[in-house]
C-alpha cells in the first residue's frame, strides 16, 4: 500500500529515475524486502487504534530506505562466510521531517537489535548476523554537502575521489562513496547506533 507514495516521494527527492520493478521488488524479492524500511508519520497516536490494521487516512508515508547485498571485494570471507556489503540504493525523507533522527533510525533499525532484543546495549542486529554485513557503503552527489555530512556524523568515512559520471541529470555529475566499518566486537560493550556517539 505503501509504494505509490514511495515512488512519488522518490521521484521528487532523488535524482535518478527508477523503472516499477524497482519498486515491486521491494516488496516481491524477499532479500531486498528484508533490507527495506518505509517511514509512516501518524498524527494521531498510533495505540489509539489496537485491533484496527486499517490505515486512518491520516497516515502519511515520510520517507524510506532500500538497500541490497554485494560480496565484498575479492570474496572476502570472514569466520568462515562470505562476507558482504549493504549497499544504499535509496535513503530519503521529506525536508519537514529531517533533523529527528527518523532516517538514522530507519539506517540502524537494519544494523543494530533494539534493546528490547537483546539484554546488552546495543549488538548488531539479526539481519547483520544473517547475511555477514561487515560494511554499509552509498553514493552521495558529490555536491551534496548535507548528505556528506549526514553520513560522516554517523561514522562512515567518505572515500577518496569522484565517481565521474554517476549522476547523468546533474551538473556536476560525480558521486562521493562512503563507507561504514558495522562493528561486530560485541567485548567492547556493543555497537552503537548510528548517530548516537
């Protein structure tokens, strides 16, 4: 139910276009399902309605995030595993909405448990375990100081140089690759949440 306003939301935020079975497999492959958050604002308290799985209407789809699954280079195995890299295809949330933590939370509800899951701070969650994250990587338009700075506040490191070209409907048209080390040392007290130092 969620999707069309998904695709209008973004098709306004982000600069490429995205064909339908991008959309549809956000919901039809069960890989990419598992890697995708959708955020919903509510202005009406959202206990006040228990037994109703029907949406009021008032419902408003804010913003989202889809990722996917690549090998990390070179095959990488770690204990065992191949170990794999959670690529960002699409982070966004509508400009009234930014500034409270909403896409952070969406990023973290992905790589770490919740406490209410696991009886330590914070841990990596099961989706991390399941499929061996080691790193989260995206492009960022090299332009876009904001996103820059959104990424490095929560602990990724912006790599060196410019993919040229990335963004073929902007002026300039590079993207910067950030990165981000997911921490498994669970001895250390736990992983944090991004954006929460």
């Amino acid at each position: 139910a969620h999707i069309p306003s998904l695709t209008r939301i973004t098709g306004l935020l982000l600069p490429i276009r995205y064909p339908n079975s991008f959309y549809t497999n956000t919901i039809t492959d069960p890989v990419v399902a598992s890697l995708s958050r959708v955020a919903i604002y509510h202005d009406h308290p959202v206990a006040a309605a228990p037994n109703s799985s029907a949406s009021s209407g008032s419902d408003k789809v804010i913003g989202g995030i889809r990722c996917r699954l690549e090998r990390q280079e070179l095959d990488r195995e770690v204990e065992g595993r191949v170990a794999t890299n959670l690529y960002i295809q699409t982070l966004h949330l509508l400009s009234p909405y930014r500034g409270h933590g909403v896409a952070a939370s969406l990023l973290n509800s992905l790589l770490f448990a919740t406490p209410r899951d696991t009886k330590a701070k914070s841990r990596v969650s099961e989706i991390v375990k399941h499929y061996n994250i080691r790193t989260v990587t995206a492009h960022v338009h090299e332009a876009n100081e904001d996103g820059l700075r959104w990424y490095v506040a929560r602990g990724f490191k912006v790599q060196e140089g410019v993919v040229e070209g990335y963004y073929r409907r902007l002026q300039p048209s590079g993207a910067k690759i950030v990165r981000f080390d997911v921490p498994w040392d669970e001895d250390a007290g736990g992983a944090s949440p991004l954006g929460e130092k």
